[in-house]
C-alpha cells in the first residue's frame, strides 16, 4: 500500500480517539507558537495537519492567513466539517510534502509527527529543500517528532526518532536552532509517547 493510500484509509476507518497522536490541546505547539510573537496576519502553514484541533486553536487566537497541508484529503474533510464556516478562511493543500510547490512563502512552518515518516535519505532531502524553499528569512519552524525515547512505529508505519542533536543537524543548512524540549505525550490510550520539539530560526 503507498502511503497516500495508508493515510487515507486511516482517516476513512478510525476515529480520533482512536488514533495514537490525537491531542485535545496542542499545548506544546501552541506555546512555541506564542514564543515568536508572531502578527495575527503571519502566514502560518501546518505541515501534515491531519484533524489536529491546532488550526482550531490559531482561529481562536487570531490567525487570520493558515494553510493546512496533508496528504490526506480525508483527514483535511474531516477538519473542514468540524470548522464549519471557519474553515473557508484556510487554504486547504492535499499534497505529499515532498512534492510540495509552495506559491507563497510563509512566516512559520509547523510540523507535529510528520518528519519523522520519513526514513529514506531522497525524501528527508526533499523535505528540507521544501522547507527552505517556503520558509522566508527571519521566518520559523516548529518540528515535532519521536525522540530517541519514543515509539519505533507509528500508524503501523516505520519511523525515524530523532535525538536534538540529529535533528539540527538535518536542519542546519538553512535553519538555526532556537530550543529544543522532549514531552511525553499521553495518548487516547492512556499510553505514553516521547516526542522531540525543536524551533528554528530561518537563516
Ligand atoms: C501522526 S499524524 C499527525 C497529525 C497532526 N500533525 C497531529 O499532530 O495531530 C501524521 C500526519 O501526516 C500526514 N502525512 C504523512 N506523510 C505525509 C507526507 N509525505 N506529506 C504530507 N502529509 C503526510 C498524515 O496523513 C497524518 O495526517
């Protein structure tokens, strides 16, 4: 099965509270967010969005230029249907984030649990050569993947943990890195997962 078809199928077949990263409150990313101060009309782009209640969260404070970006169309339609009438003000991107042609650049690239799916040397080149191309100067990212410490799958799907060094080092062509924290996250199962946040400065 490709991965399209994976995560499409995911969202068609299980529910939120059946999915190991679901979060109520992306606290961490949210304060990460906060710690930019960033002007409500930044251009904000989640990368591999999935129905994470983020996009919800931004709305709530303010954000007025957000982009969702995934994969998935189903996961995307499943967050448009809970927005509502919210949902008209972003710009929803069905897309592989490695073949990702960003038309703007943005101010802030976030990425919860999707970096870390990437575990073949073209795609991870791929990915950060997407991210320097959409990120401007003086623009951030968020990233947030398994840490050593976490899980060694996910979805059913192999993925990379990352140690902070590891992690700023892939992003070191281009990125400064800002501050780095590990967090568990508890998920719908009562089960813990150790993840890795790192910021960045673009340079
Ligand atoms: C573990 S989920 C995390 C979802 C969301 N970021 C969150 O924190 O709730 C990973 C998400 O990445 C998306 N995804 C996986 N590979 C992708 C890729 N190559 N390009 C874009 N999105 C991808 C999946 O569809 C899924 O929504």
């Amino acid at each position: 099965m490709d991965d399209k078809t994976h995560w499409e199928t995911i969202y068609r077949t299980k529910a939120s509270d059946q999915l190991s990263w679901t979060q109520t409150v992306p606290k961490t990313s949210l304060d990460f967010i906060e710690a930019f101060q960033l002007s409500r009309s930044a251009r904000i782009i989640d990368i591999g969005g999935g129905d994470s209640h983020l996009v919800d969260f931004l709305l709530e404070e303010g954000f007025r230029d957000i982009t969702v970006l995934d994969i998935s169309e189903e996961a995307l339609k499943r967050v448009r249907f809970r927005l509502g009438d919210k949902a008209s003000s972003i710009r929803w991107l069905v897309s592989d984030i490695t073949n990702f042609q960003p038309d703007v650049d943005y101010d802030l690239w976030h990425d919860r649990a999707t970096f870390h799916f990437l575990t073949e040397r073209s795609q991870v080149n791929r990915y950060l050569s997407v991210a320097r191309a959409t990120v401007h100067t003086d623009g951030y990212a968020v990233i947030g993947t398994f840490s050593e410490n976490g899980p060694e799958k996910c979805s059913g799907l192999p993925i990379h943990q990352y140690t902070e060094q590891e992690l700023t080092q892939e992003l070191n062509i281009g990125f400064q890195k800002l501050k780095c924290i590990t967090e568990d996250h508890l998920t719908p199962f009562n089960t813990l997962q150790n993840f890795l946040f790192c910021s960045f400065r673009r340079a």
